[in-house]
C-alpha cells in the first residue's frame, strides 16, 4: 500500500467475542499488516455480541488467553478495551477509540461473513462512515457477504484490490473486499466440534516467550506472567484468620476500577490531584535534578497518564519502560505512548514483589535510569514490603541511578477521614463491592446490607485503614465454608500508610537509596521525593 502521511498512525481493528479466537483471525491479521501496510492489529475481544447467545461464551479471560496464544505475532494485540470502558456496540468502540486516539488512521477489518449480517449491526451505516473497511473472503460466503444488504448499499464506495491508496485517501466510507483469502475456520464450528483433534490450525495454546523484541511499535516486551492470584483460595484463607482479611488486589474488577476513577475526581480525595499540583509546580526543578539522557522506568503505570510532564521535561530522555500487572492494558497503553513519541518505549508485564531485570540491548545505553513510581502506592505496602521493594528497584535500575517517588504526607486525621468517607459514598461503593464480587464470582452466601464501609486513620500506626464491618451477626459461607461474624467484627481489606519527612528518611535508611531533594505543595499534604542509589 503507497505510503501516507507519516505522523499519522495506521491500525487495523478486528473485533470480536473470539469464541474461541483461531488461525482464521490470525491470517486476516497478517494479510491486513501486509497489504494495508497497518503500524499493527488490535483484537478487541468483546464482553458479549448483542446478536448472539451469551450462553455460548467461554470466560472472558479464557478468550483473552486463547487470543494471545494463537496471535502469536509482536504486531497483533489482544485487548479488553471493550470490556473495561464497558461497550457493546462497534459504533460506540469506534468513536471512543478515535477520541481517544486522534493521531490515528483506523481502518475496520471483518470477514466475509460479517458482511452478510452487517446490516444488523447498531448504526451500520454511521460504522461505515467513521472508518474505512477492509473484508476477507471466507470459503462459502462470497456470494452471501457481497449480494447482502449492507454490500448493496455500500456499493458505491467499493474499491477495487489493485486501488488501495484510495481506502485511505478517500473519505468513509470506503471498502475493499480481499476476495483471495480462504481459511474456512469458525468459532462456531470449532465450538461445535470440540472432541476434534487440535492442532496450530485450530489455534492451538503454547507457552508464550517471555520476551519479545520488537513488539510492534515497542523496543520490546517482556512478561514475568505474575501471580494475578486465586480469589477463591485467598477469600478462604483470609476468612479463616482471626482478623479475617482480603487482599485489596481485588478491588479492581470492572466495576471496582470505575469505582476507583470516580473517587480520584472527588473534591475530598485530594492525594490526586494535590500530587499532580506538586509535579506541575517543581517539574523544572524535578527534571534538572534528574538530569539529561535518562531512562525512565514507570512503576504500576496504568494507562501511562502521569508521564507526559516527566517526557515532556526532561532533558533528553534515553527511553521509557512501563511496569503493570494487567497485560492486555498494558500493551494497549504502551502501544499508544510509543505512537506519540520518537523515544523508545517498552514494557515489563511484573507485580511489585518480582525481581525485574532490564533486557539488555534492545535500547539506547541511557546515562542513568529513573524509577517513578506516582500515586503513593508504596503507602499501600506494609513498612518492611516497602523496603523490600526500594532495595529490589535498586538492582532492577542499576549503579547511579534516581527513583522519584509520590507519598502522601501526616496530615490532620479530620482531613484523611473525610478523604475516605466521602459524602457520596462512592469510597464505601469500591469497599462493599468486594461482597458483591464474592457473590458473583465465587457463588458466596452472605447478605451485603448486615456489612457497612469503615475506615479510619489509626495514628498510633499512622495510616487509614479500610473494614468491612459487621452490623449485626451475620456470616459468609463459600463453597460449605461458613465463616461467622459477631457484630462490629471487620473484614480488613486495604492499608493506606502517610508519612512524614522524618519517618520516610528513616525508611529510606533501610534501602540503598539516599533523599537528594523534597518537594511538597504549599499545606505540606503531599511530597514528590527524588532518591539517588549513587
């Protein structure tokens, strides 16, 4: 395909329940990269398709799982964006997408086949005017996709295969129809004959390698496939405590991540937005500190939104490495970060525990690394784990390198109390959700209303700590296990610990690393802390 404007993006996406995904996407895939000369593919693996059962469906991180194995190609990425901005409808995809994503060029792939029953799809018409599409023949639908509904009516805006400059040149809609692809797989039938041998054709799983170089438009990635944890096991064994207890990892299901979004925009949850108020006010300061041609590696990085005043500071930078458990987001959002920089980007797929070494000669040799890790996440680790994980990011980062660091500060309990206890009571929403969670997905017999959120800043451990706390006598049973609870018994689920500058020196003390500068904002609620191992 001619070349196009080079400071646009171009990506195919192929959307889909992947029920179970097969070869038959992967050579859609591949065929797309090839001739329509896409930056890469995303599979957007949908939560359920309004035009069929839901019955039918694997579990969704079974899907995702399969899709990844049979992918199997550093330009194809299997994401859950559907599922974790909650969309059903492709309309509704593609216009969040191309919000989202201006410096981007889409073009809609699909098979044969759902071409045919396009004309059911919600808003049909308004899909094939947002973005240009390209179909696959598949054996047996040829005659079925281009006499349907939908190909007569778009007929006009067809474009021939030897013409595809023009499926980008013109304005949607516009399509092409690949009448030379034949791979005859379905899901359907693959689900139909599941007592048929397996095989590569049938999208067989295999161990994925752990890394990858280069991974689409990253340096490289590497997956450490950390322990994303039992629930039900874990539920079990923390009911069984005398504090019973639960891991607050599991907080973030779909429902607990917006949760979480919506109390980061709350006027008294303030540690959002006083942290950025920090970074925006001493970034000069900050970044000559760090100095020039470092490297940047980002800790728990999410959907990498804090980075762009650390990118945008510094004096050039040598690269960008971001860390996240979730994989499928943390692809999606390396990929887009790497599309709006000349640097270069990569990702490690790790939790915090893991001991993480920097693959080697896939990037620029930086004149030191930088940790930053935002958020005060080290507050949600026990003393001693943040020790732990000081000293391992010493070894991950290497000789002479900085860490920068967000930490919520000591401060008026009145305040903290009210951080946590919000009067829309969106934070006691994200706690009782935990019940909820327990309910859906482990089948757990309790009753939500004899629970209520607490949290409270206990000073004499100078942290907030969040309960589920009983009121009236009550219990929670999980495959025959019943777990009692007297009235007033908690069920501890999360630890937020606050410093101040002498105790985050004395832990400092404990690691290889020394304070070379503070910076907080003018009421002392926040500090950005820069660290030297040198």
């Amino acid at each position: 395909m001619p070349s196009h404007d080079a400071s646009r993006r171009r990506i195919g996406l192929l959307g889909g329940s992947f029920n179970p995904a097969h070869a038959g996407h992967r050579q859609i895939s591949v065929a797309a990269l090839d001739r329509l000369g896409l930056e890469a593919v995303w599979w957007l693996v949908t939560p359920g398709n309004p035009l069929k059962d839901a019955r039918q469906y694997a579990p969704y991180e079974e899907r995702l799982t399969k899709a990844r194995a049979v992918a199997d190609h550093p330009d194809i990425v299997v994401s859950d964006f559907e599922r974790r901005h909650n969309l059903q409808y492709t309309v509704d995809t593609l216009e969040r997408l191309q919000t989202a994503n201006p410096d981007i060029d889409f073009i809609w792939l699909m098979g044969a086949d759902s071409l045919a029953g396009f004309h059911r799809w919600k808003d049909w018409r308004k899909i094939a005017e947002l973005a240009p599409m390209a179909v696959f023949n598949r054996p047996g639908y040829t005659d079925n996709a281009l006499s349907g509904a939908a190909a007569k009516a778009l007929d006009a805006f067809r474009i021939d295969e030897e013409s595809l400059e023009l499926l980008t040149r013109n304005a949607p809609p516009v399509w092409v129809y690949f009448s030379d692809t034949d791979n005859p797989l379905s899901s359907t039938e693959i689900r139909n004959n599941a007592s048929a041998p397996t095989g590569k054709a049938s999208g067989d799983t295999h161990n994925v390698t752990d890394i990858t170089a280069p991974y689409g438009p990253l340096a490289f990635f590497l997956d450490l496939h950390p322990d994303i944890g039992d629930f039900k096991a874990d539920a079990l064994a923390g009911l069984a405590q005398p504090q019973k207890t639960l891991s607050p990892k599991y907080f973030y299901d779909e429902r607990g991540s917006k949760l979480f979004q919506r109390i980061t925009t709350l006027e008294e949850y303030y540690p959002t937005s006083t942290e950025k108020a920090v970074f925006d006010a001493n970034a000069a300061a900050i970044t000559d500190k760090i100095g020039s041609g470092a490297a940047i590696f980002e800790y728990g990085s999410g959907a990498s939104e804090k980075i762009a005043w650390l990118l945008d500071g510094l004096d050039r930078p040598a690269a960008y490495v971001a860390m996240d458990i979730s994989k499928d987001y943390l692809i999606e959002s390396a990929t887009a970060l790497a599309g709006g920089h000349s640097l270069p980007v990569a990702a490690v797929c790790a939790d915090f525990h893991a001991p993480v070494t920097i693959p080697a000669g896939h990037l620029p040799q930086p004149a030191h690394w930088l940790g930053f890790f935002p958020g005060s996440t080290l507050g949600n680790m026990q003393p001693d784990s943040a020790v732990d994980f000081l000293t391992r990011a010493s070894q991950t980062l290497g000789p002479d390198a900085k860490f920068l660091l967000g930490i919520d500060l000591e401060k008026d309990p009145a305040i903290l109390h009210a951080a946590y206890n919000d009067r829309d009571g969106v934070t006691a929403q994200f706690n009782l959700n935990l019940l909820t969670r327990m309910q859906r997905e482990l089948g757990a017999i309790l009753t939500i209303s004899d629970f209520e959120h607490y949290a409270f800043y206990s000073e004499k451990n100078c942290r907030i700590e969040m309960h589920l706390r009983a009121l009236r006598p009550t219990s929670i049973t999980i495959d025959e296990q019943k777990f009692t609870f007297a009235a007033g018994e908690t069920l501890y689920t999360e630890n937020s610990y606050k410093y101040s500058p002498s105790r985050l020196a004395a832990l400092f003390a404990q690691t290889p690393w020394r304070q070379e500068a503070i910076w907080t904002d003018e009421k002392g609620w926040f500090a950005a802390c820069l660290l030297s191992n040198s």
